[in-house]
C-alpha cells in the first residue's frame, strides 16, 4: 500500500469522524436546550402563578396539597416544583439546613445531567479542529514526500493537488463543525445561568412562604 492509498484511507476516516463530530454536536445541542425548557417554566408569568398557587396553599399549612401540586403533569419535570417537594419532606430541619439541601439537590439532580451534556459540547469543539489538523498534517506529509521524490522520480507537480486539497479541506471542516458548536454553546450556557436565577428566585419566593407559615404554626 502507498502513501498515497494511505493518506486517502486516513483522509475518508477523518470526514467521516468530523460528520459523527457534527452530528453529537447537534444532538447534545437540541437535546440540552430541550432539557433547559422542560426544567424551566414557560414564562415568568407562569412561574408566578404557580407560587401564588403554592403560597395559598402553606397559608392554610395544606402541605399535601402543596406536593399533589407539584407532582401534577404540567410541573412534575420542572426544577422547582421538583425541589420544593424536596423541601416539604425535610422542612423539619430548619430554613438554614433546608437552603443547603435544596442548594445541593440542585447541584446533583439537575445542574450535574445539563453540565454533562455542555460537558460534551466542549470535548466536540476541541476535537473537531484537532481532526482537521490531523488530515492537514496528514496531506502535507505526503505532499512533502512527493516533492521529495520529484526529481528521481519525474512527478508532475499537478499531483500534490490532492494531498494539499485534503490538507485545506480537514482544517476547514474541523472549524465548520467547532464554531457554530462555539456559538451554540455560549447560547445554552446563557439560558443555563439564567435558569439557575430563575430557580434560586422562585425558591426564595416559596422558602418565604415556608417560613412565614411556620411561624404562624409556632404563634398558634
């Protein structure tokens, strides 16, 4: 096998590392944005509406009616009816203690799946340029060894066409695949920051009402 048959069987493998590249790229993109929405609520009048719903409900200390609430279709899989069902089963322990379970729940229930998937997003933005230096690397080598070989040989220097083509060509697809990933990527970790506002806003929202009901329990 020559060095030309080489250089264009590594070549097929990077294009069709760079296409697998493109295609985690957008499922990690779609699916994390996705996982954002469902966690998230649809708006803030929405989100509001639910804690008035929630705030009524400690006001009378109906707590089962605050988890039946929760556990409903429309916010089962949201963020904070997810933590405030936490809240309701450790409420004994304090506000103090309560902020810091609710603090790492979040961490490890929810934030840990949606930072595995921008986890991933950034190892494809690496990779993909390092794939493309590599065929560059690849098609330069064997032009150069054409070269080389030129004067004993008689090649015709049309023929490193081919081997520069592959060099250009894996560069600018490893970066056709990075930067809309780039893009992407700086997008989702927008709305990530954002949604973990929102979730700190609307827990101190319903921690309020807690408190405020628990201390009316303590005054009666």
């Amino acid at each position: 096998m020559d060095s030309a048959t080489i250089v264009s069987f590594c070549a097929t493998l990077i294009y069709g590392a760079l296409a697998i590249a493109a295609l985690g790229g957008a499922y990690w993109v779609i699916l994390l944005a996705r996982r954002i929405a469902q966690k998230r609520f649809a708006s803030q009048a929405a989100a509001e509406a639910f804690l008035t719903d929630v705030g009524e409900h400690l006001q009378r200390r109906d707590f089962a009616a605050v988890e039946e609430l929760c556990d409903s279709p429309g916010y089962w899989a949201k963020a904070v009816p997810q933590l405030i069902i936490v809240a309701l089963a450790n409420r004994s322990r304090g506000l103090n203690k309560l902020r810091r379970v609710l603090a790492e729940n979040f961490e490890r229930e929810i934030l840990a799946d949606l930072e595995y998937g921008a986890s991933w997003i950034a190892t494809i933005v690496k990779s993909a340029p390092m794939l493309g230096l590599l065929g560059t690397v690849l098609g330069m080598i064997a032009a150069f060894g054409k070269i080389a070989a030129m004067q004993a040989t008689g090649t015709d220097p049309s023929q490193l066409a081919d081997d520069i083509s592959i060099a250009l060509l894996t560069t600018a697809l490893g970066l056709t695949v990075a930067i809309p990933l780039v893009l992407a990527g700086a997008w989702l970790q927008v709305r990530l920051g954002k949604f973990q506002d929102s979730v700190q806003e609307h827990l101190g929202v319903f921690l309020d009402d807690l408190e405020a009901s628990m201390t009316q329990a303590g005054g009666e």
